[in-house]
RNA sequence: GGCGACGUGGUGAAGUGGUUCAACACGGAGGUCUGCAAAACCUCUAUUCACCGGUUCGAAUCCGGUCGUCGCCUCCA
C-alpha cells in the first residue's frame, strides 16, 4: 500500500508517485511576515507538517519549501507606521514564526526562503511571460499576466473566467489593466515603497509570482507536491500555475492539497473577522502546546474544524491519558518472561496506523489504531502480564509511531530535569512519609505537587509522577 | 447570482452498499483496584446516521428533492 492523496485539480484520488522515485519535492505556501500568525494559518503548516513526517517516517527521501513572503502592502504599511525597513519587519515576524513553529513542534523546512532574496527568478520568469505574450506592461511600470492567453485558467477554482464577478474594489485597485480579471505580475514603483532595479524595470513583485520562482528554485519546474489552505486556490494558486506553465510549458504540481478552515465561532478564523487566537498568547496563558498540536492536527485536514476551549480541554485529556501510559510503562517492573503475543499487538496497531494515514492521511483513523493499542497496553500493565523487556519494547513502538505525530512527552536523558523547582525535594520528602505510613503528610505533599503541576500516583512500584499539561 | 464542501450520540469525530455499520477521543453513570486518592481496567451512555421520496434482496453509505451550516468568486493558511 502507499500513500494515496486527494488533489484539489483533479479531484481524484491518487497513489504518490514521486516524479524522482524515492524522493518528494513538497512546497508549502508559508507565513506572510507582517505580524504574527494566528492559530488558523498553523493548522495549514502542521498538516503539511504531518505530510512531511509521514513520508519520512515511510523511509522516503522528502524535500520541504515553505516560502516567507517578506514584501508585500501589508509589510510595506506596518514597516511605514512602525518607522523600519521592510527587512528589519520581516524578520521580527520571521522569528517570532519560527518561535511558534518550534512551540507546535513543526519540522523545520528544509528551505524557507525569502521572497526578496529571490527577486532575480521572478524576473526571469516576468520576462519570458512578456516575450511570450503572456503578460502585458501598463503605463506606470506595472505587468500583468494576460488571463485571456491562458485557457486552462479558472480549472483548479472550478471558476469560469467570464463569469467572475469585477468588484470596485478590483477595478480601482488595478486601473490600467486591459482586463480587470488579469492579475499583478510586477508592480510599478511608487513614493515610500520598496523598489528594484531590474531588467524589467523598477518596482516590486506581485504575490503570485514568488511562489513560481522560489519553489522552481528549490525544486525545479514540476515538483510534487504543493499545500496551502482552501483560501489560496483562488487566485494565488490559480494565478501560480497559469503563470508558471506558461513560461515553462511543462506541468507544475502533480497534487494539489488544501486544508479546510479552521472556524471560531462557526466562522473562519482571519484577521479581517477578528476571531484570531495567536500560538504565543495561547501558551503564554498556559496552554499545552502538545494538547494545541493535538488539537490542530486530530481531524482530518480537508474536514472544517471548529476551536474552542471544549476542544482544547478534550486535546489535553487525550494527551494526558497518553502520558499516563508512557509514565506507566518507564516506572513499570517486572521480572517474568516477555509475553509472546504483545507484538501481535503492536504489529495490529502500525498496520491500522498505516492503511488510516495512506488514506489520504486520515489521521483520526490513525489515532483510533494508536489508542486502541493504549487501552490493550494498559490493560495489561494493569495484569502486569508483559515482561519488563516488552515494556521497554512497547514504548519505543509508541515513539516510533509519534515520530508521524510529534504529540509525545519529550524523552528526557534525565527526567528529573522537567521536574519544577523543589518538586525533587518534595517527592523525596513524601517517598520518606510513605515509608513510614504517614498517610497525613503523604497527603500534603501529595497536594503540594499537584499544586505546581506534578501529578503523582502511587502504583506498586512506587510512586510515579508525571507532569500535567492543564489548560490554565 | 455562480461554484464547492458539509449535516452521524451530551461534545468532537471515523465509517461512503451487507460479514460487530455505528471506530476512536472527550464528557457522564456505576463498579474493580487503592490507607485515601489518582491513573488504569470493566460495564453502561446513537436499534440510529438533518428531513422527504426513490433505487436495491439490503443504504448512514447510491440517486432526486427540501431545509440548514460553512467556504470561494482577486487581503486571506
């Protein structure tokens, strides 16, 4: 069995066939840097994320582009009001990005390149559109891309170009385009913006086009696989493949994935609505990051998925039941011989684990193999009827499969090191009042440790202790 | 107005013609274990899949209609 995805264009469901077998080329629409990012435009990188870790995690080879537009209205108003350049904007919002990412535990990309450092490729692209008579100058400087000399265009959005609708706003935004349907290739320098000078003349570059040059750049003219949200197939992606074909004459994605929305408040969570809820306020305000991982990637990325405290509280008890496990199994002694039959177990669990992700990466099916396991594993912890050996075996399986999930604890060299500050001395103290049964003063510590988020249980081997991850 | 997605229990959500088809998670009730807890385990918590009609030996699953929700139609992940 292998992977099979549902592209956008076609709508088909189909097998992945790496162009370079072995190998897949992945191009993630990333972050604009203008200011931080909320937790909708982070459910559409962490399911390119988990697409990334499931392929790698399959053994193929896999080469992940996720573009950071540094230059566009947006970063060229909010550096204007703020009194900074551009660049210095872009990379305040660039770290903070990557702060974030790293919080949901997002691989790193491979390349994330920036679109003002790739300014050249664009321009290369513009002008074999312009001498090919895909693209038209208009008085103050600017290029647009003629739609009319595209007919394949409108087939990703499923939009017939005659009937899209001229806004005032389109109109008046592009004034001077023989189609208000055609779109922004290069923009015509003005007073107080950022400008280039290029073989094409000064200004600056349109949205769509960096997408072409930077993932052409990284990953050649065809390329594999492309993600983004449901909101950029039109016009972004619409506009990238019109382009982009037309100045290579070859195909430029293969599969076509869009995430659906993430909704707050039955709407979809943007800026321009105000239901934004951001990575960093939420953690700061003590959200487990695991449990917003969890909560961000458990249902399947073209399902609409709704956020709110309900789903957030259900994410962090999923993750606490599997902590509760993996603490179970570290503390968990016992000397007999390894139960034969606990690797029918695990082999069960990957095998459903696998056929869920192959299709078309249904992760609640996949998380429904994995917790069917944690209930078996548990059951049997609660028998102690696996050895010490299977034990140990059993949650390297649990990590192998979380190298897909990224939802586990960390694996401390020494545990102890996650612990706060004085809880070391107060598990001593309560271990020593439970020696001599002192069950008052067992209590108070016990109390006194849950009060600074250590929750700790007494099993036959001793008392064991696990951080919590509570909302709050 | 055009195009598209969706509607499953208290909640989130798998399942797209029949062999457990109503997973899994959260929540709730009872029980076991425990010094007490916690965790865990066990039992129960949708004879039913928005509504109506049709196809079929058989439908949550296919077809038609109705109602409702959401999204896209040049800011957008």
């Amino acid at each position: 069995m292998t992977l099979r995805l549902r592209d956008t264009l076609t709508g088909a469901v189909r097998p992945l066939e790496p162009l370079e077998p072995g190998h897949v080329r992945i191009y993630s629409c990333g972050p604009t840097v203008y200011g931080p990012a909320h937790i909708g435009n982070f459910r559409s990188f962490l399911f390119a994320d988990l697409l990334v870790r499931y392929l790698r995690y399959r053994g193929l080879r896999v080469t992940w582009v996720m573009n950071i537009t540094d230059v566009d209205d947006k970063i060229i108003r909010g550096a204007s009001e703020a009194g900074v350049t551009i660049a210095e904007m872009a990379t305040t919002w660039l770290e903070r990005f990557q702060g974030d990412a790293t919080a949901l535990r997002m691989t790193q990309p491979d390349v994330l390149p920036r679109a003002t450092e790739h300014i050249d490729g664009m321009v290369g692209l513009i002008q074999t559109l312009l001498d090919a008579g895909h693209a038209y100058r208009t008085d103050d400087g600017s290029i647009f891309f003629r739609i009319a000399s595209w007919p394949a265009y409108g087939r990703l959005a499923r939009l017939d170009p005659s009937q899209l609708r001229t806004t005032e706003r389109v109109e008046a935004d592009e004034y001077g385009k023989t189609d208000a349907r055609d779109f922004a290739l290069w923009k015509g320098p003005k007073p107080g913006e950022p400008s280039w000078d290029t073989a094409i003349g000064a200004g600056r570059p349109g949205w769509h086009i960096e997408c072409s040059a930077m993932s052409m750049a990284y990953l050649g003219p065809s390329f594999d696989i492309h993600t983004g949200g449901v909101d950029l197939i039109f016009p972004h992606h619409e506009d990238e493949i019109a382009q982009s074909e037309a100045a290579t004459g070859e195909p430029f994605v293969r599969t076509w994935l869009h995430c659906a929305h993430l909704r707050l408040g039955g709407a979809k969570m943007a800026k321009s609505v105000g239901n934004i809820s951001r990575v960093m306020d939420l953690l700061e305000a003590g959200v487990s990051a695991r449990a917003l991982r969890y909560a961000l990637i458990s249902v399947h990325y073209r399902q609409g998925l709704e956020y709110s405290e309900a789903s957030l509280d259900a994410a962090t008890a999923a993750i606490e039941r599997l902590d509760a496990l993996v603490a179970g199994l570290e503390a968990y002694r016992e000397e007999r011989e390894d139960a034969v039959d606990l690797d029918a177990v695990l082999v069960a669990a990957r095998s459903g684990f696998e056929a869920a992700l192959d299709d078309d990466l249904n992760v609640s099916a996949a998380l429904a193999a994995v917790f069917a396991m944690v209930r078996e594993l548990n059951r049997r912890l609660a028998d102690r009827a696996i050895s010490t050996g299977n034990a140990t075996r059993a949650l390297a399986f649990l990590r192998d499969l979380d190298a897909v999930l990224g939802i586990l604890p960390d694996q401390a060299d020494n545990p102890s090191d996650d612990l706060p500050a004085g809880a070391r001395e107060l598990l001593d103290a309560r271990e020593a009042a439970r020696a001599g049964r002192d069950w008052s003063a067992s209590d108070r510590l016990r109390d006194e440790l849950l009060a600074i988020g250590v929750a700790v249980e007494d099993t036959r081997d001793g008392q064991r202790w696990r951080r919590l991850e509570a909302v709050r």
